[in-house]
C-alpha cells in the first residue's frame, strides 16, 4: 500500500506546486482542481470518507466553478499572467531553502505531537447522543455549537457577498452549448438521490449533514451555470430566498433554545429525543448548506436586474 | 537535527506528514510572494488542506480513529469555500472600482 | 476463474490508458488531445470496471461500478463536447494536413 501513498503524495505536491508556481491563472485554478482530488483520494486512504465526499464536492467542484466565474469576469488580459522574467538564481536559492526548512522544523514537531486522542471520551457517550456513526453525533449533538457558528458564519459570508454588488447575470450557456442543460437535467435526479441517501445514511455511517449539502450545493451549481434555475435572479422571489437562507440558522436556535427549556443547557439534548432533534437539524444543516453555496455562487445580490 | 529524524520509519503517517509540511511551507511562502491576488488566494485554499491534513493525520491514534478532528475539517472545508467566495467577491467588487489591481 | 477473467480485462484496458496519456502529450492541438483522451474514458476504463465488476462480491456492487462508468461516460462526453465547441468558438481552428506544427507544445 505504500506504493499507493507515494503516488498520491507525489501526485499533491505535483498539482499543488504547479499550481502555485507556473504561470497562468487558468491552469493555476485548474491545478488546484486536480488537488482537490488528489486530496479526496488521500482521505479515503486516511479512512475519513466523511472528509473525502465533502472534499469531493466543495474542494474539486463548488471551488473549482468559483474561481472559474470570477475568472470568466476579468478581461483576458488579467487572466493569463504574463510569465514574469525569470527569477533570477540567488532569489529562488533562498526561497528553496526556506520552504525546505520550515518544512522539517514542522515535520519534526507533527511526528513529536502526542496524540491524546478522545476516542474513549466519545465512545462513552455516543449511545445517548442520538446517532450511531461518531462524526455526526459529534457535528450535531456533542459539539452542536460549533456547527450553529459555522452555519452562521456562512450566512454572515452570504450577507457579506450580496453587500458588496448586484448578482452576476446568469449565463445563458444553454444557447452555445446544448450538450450541458441535458447532462445536468439528467443528472439531477441523481444528485437528489445521492442527497437523501447521505441523510438518511449519516446517524450510522458515513455520510450526514456535510457531505449531502456539499452534493446538493455542487447539483445546483450545475443548475445555475446552464440557467435552469432562474427564480434565484428574480425579484419576486427575492424575500423567499432571504427566508430560506436564514431557516438554517433559525431552526438549528430553535433547537437550541429547546434544549436549554428541556435540559437547562444551551444545546443540552435531552437523550431519549436525541435522535429526532438530529434528524431535524440534519436536514437544516444539509438545505441551508446546499442553499448557501449556490447563493455564493450568485456572487452579489440578486434580483436587482431589470 | 540529525537525530530528530534519525528513528523515523516511512509509514503513511509519517509520509503524509511530509507532504502536509511541505505543502504547508510552499503555500505560506506564496501566499507572502505571489503577485496576483487571487493566486493568493489559491495558496491560501492549499494552506488550509494542508492543515486539514495535519489534523487528520493527529486523529490516527493507537487506540483507533478519534472522530474529533474529522468534525472539525468537515466544519473547515465548508468555512474554508465561504472565505474564497468572499475573497473573490471582494476581488470583483475592486476590480469594477478601480482594474488594475 | 472470476479473478483470473477480471484481472485480464483490466491488462487490456490499461493500455488504452497508456496510448491516450501519450497522445494527450504529444499530439499537436486541443481537437486531436481531445480523440486522445476520450479513448481513455470510454474503452479503457470501461475494461477496468468490467474487471472489477467481474471480481465484485454482489451482484450490487458490481452494479454501481457498471454505474460509475456510466456517469463517467455522460460527463467526458458532455466535458468533451464543451471545450470542442468552446474550442471552435474561441479559440484557435483545427490543424490542416498541411499546415505547420505551430501549435505544438502549446
């Protein structure tokens, strides 16, 4: 099995290097792409394949179709960097040796770490968290908190975006390219299957809350890039799409509040309701994951447009 | 230095922690060099893989796989594509004002 | 027997990769890399998943390897299609017989 990890190592720091150091920014998002990869293949060969399908998604896709927009925005002439004259040899010489030396210092410190683990510590409570599969009940129930910030955090992102300038136009990329509306009608139902099967999978396996948004956020990305879903632009729906956006957030602090009520603290689940309160904030967590990604993908507020 | 690494057997462990460091050092040192912004902000996507890789790889104890640290690089992964739509919006928004940049 | 069957198929898809990585390096412009590359979905990678599908240990598994090919299909074809048409509309023409190899490396 080491050969496998050498080759993905070296296939890492291949994409990760060029991407950073040739010239170009199309084959630099390109790259980074291919890392993303790269990088879901070295979490299944980490045994995390909770990370691996939400690197999949996020990482090689919702990423990947970001930058590529934001590139598409900028005049050709912004896009390709020129190759700038070469560095001369006394500049790169301390660069090299920089890289390298901070490399060891903390290739050093990582192999010295303890590694205390909470393994025990999770096991003992996992029976009265609600869900059977570790990293859920983790994400939802012991350390529910930190996954209400993080659902916040992508809202403030959203309120930040939509802030700043009126939505991108939707391409009409159907027009010039006939093959791409089809491959995302038929892919949707897919996406919609995958979707619930993760849900419904998450209490005691892999997969849960992250991994199904992150599918559904990519599937709708896909909907957006060939104009399918033109009810997002429009002004009309502009208020619904501001109370899906929140309903998250909203019913996760419900589920917060209703914690403190029955248990008297902030998120205190009582054990023998775990499982349905996970449930419900499962399916919040993975709508108003989904839902926010394609909302950054709108890059500015819509519904503005004549 | 020599005897820091001198007891090291090249296991998956200690090779992915290779790659993470170097990753690690090269996105740090381009995030500092680079001269296009959003070039940065593909060093910084790195930075943070890289990091995710590191925690992924504390959570590999003796006594099994501790879910913590995969909780917290799901969490990540999700903040981390948030950052870069901000960041390239802004980068936009900076672009209309005023192109060259 | 199955082991046997399923790791000759993947011998012979693996060449196909091997072909299209070199036409994907070597051959002049974005048209004839693209014929290059699809060999490599389509034909290759369909052996591989034939060998492992014959290898698999269900009747289920086996269908959702014959389901990744599937989709793999649907996207390279449609990926394929996309930067061709993008190719055309954009960038530079198809190489004639004649012309020179100007494009070469690029």
């Amino acid at each position: 099995m080491l050969a496998v990890d050498l080759l993905l190592a070296l296939a890492a720091l291949a994409t990760a290097g060029q991407c950073l150091l040739l010239p170009g920014l199309f084959r630099a998002v390109a790259n980074l792409m291919a890392f993303g990869l790269v990088m879901a293949l070295i979490w299944v060969r980490l045994e995390a394949p909770d990370v691996a399908l939400a690197e999949a998604a996020i990482g090689a896709g919702i990423t990947g179709a970001l930058l590529l927009t934001a590139l598409g925005q900028l005049p050709a002439s912004r896009r390709s960097i020129q190759p700038t004259r070469d560095r001369p040899l006394r500049q790169l010489i301390p660069i090299t040796a920089l890289v390298l030396l901070m490399a060891g210092v903390l290739w050093a410190t990582v192999l010295a770490l303890p590694k205390p683990g909470l393994v025990e510590e999770v096991a003992a409570v996992l029976p009265e968290s609600g869900a059977e599969h570790a990293v859920t009940a983790i994400l939802l129930n012991l350390r529910g908190i930190d996954t209400l910030l993080e659902i916040a955090v992508m809202l403030c992102a959203v309120a930040a975006i939509w802030s700043l300038q009126q939505a991108i136009p939707p391409p009409a990329l159907g027009d010039h390219y006939p093959g791409l509306p089809t491959l995302a009608r038929w892919l949707h139902p897919l996406f919609l299957l995958m979707f619930s099967y993760f849900l419904w999978q998450g209490a005691h396996a892999p997969g849960g809350a992250f991994p199904a948004g992150a599918v559904l956020g990519a599937g709708g990305v896909l909907l957006l890039l060939t104009g399918s879903i033109a009810w997002m632009h429009q002004r009309d729906f502009n208020l619904l799409l501001r109370w899906l956006l929140t309903a998250g957030l909203l019913l996760f602090l419900a589920n917060a509040l209703g914690g403190l009520l029955m248990t008297g603290t902030l998120y205190g689940l009582p054990p023998q309701l775990a499982g349905y309160f996970i449930m419900a904030i499962e399916v919040a967590t993975a709508l108003s994951i989904a839902l926010m990604l394609m909302a950054f993908y709108l890059f500015g507020r819509p519904g503005a447009q004549r | 230095m020599t005897h820091l690494f001198s007891n090291i057997a090249l296991t998956t462990e200690t090779l992915f922690a290779l790659v993470a460091s170097l990753l690690v050092a090269l996105a740090l040192v381009s995030v500092f060099t680079a001269r296009h912004l959003i070039r940065r902000l593909l060093a910084l996507n790195i930075l943070s893989s890289a990091v995710f890789l590191l925690l992924v790889l504390i959570a590999r104890t003796a006594d099994g796989t501790d879910p913590v640290p995969h909780a917290l690089v799901l969490t990540g992964i999700v903040v981390s594509v948030s950052t870069t739509a901000v960041v390239l919006a802004l980068y936009l928004r900076r672009y209309r004002m005023k192109p060259p940049c | 027997m199955r082991e046997l069957l399923g790791a000759g198929f993947i011998l012979l898809g693996i060449p196909f990769f091997i072909a299209s990585t070199v036409g994907l390096l070597r051959f002049p412009d974005v048209y004839t890399r693209l014929h290059a590359l699809t060999k490599a979905d389509n034909i290759g990678l369909g052996l591989i998943c034939l060998g492992l599908a014959v290898q698999a240990s269900s009747v289920a598994v086996a269908l959702k390897i014959a389901l990744i090919w599937g989709l793999i299909l649907l996207a390279s074809s449609t990926g394929a299609t996309l930067i061709a048409t993008s190719a055309i509309r954009h960038g530079p023409a198809p190489l004639r017989r004649n012309d020179d190899d100007t494009h070469a490396g690029r």
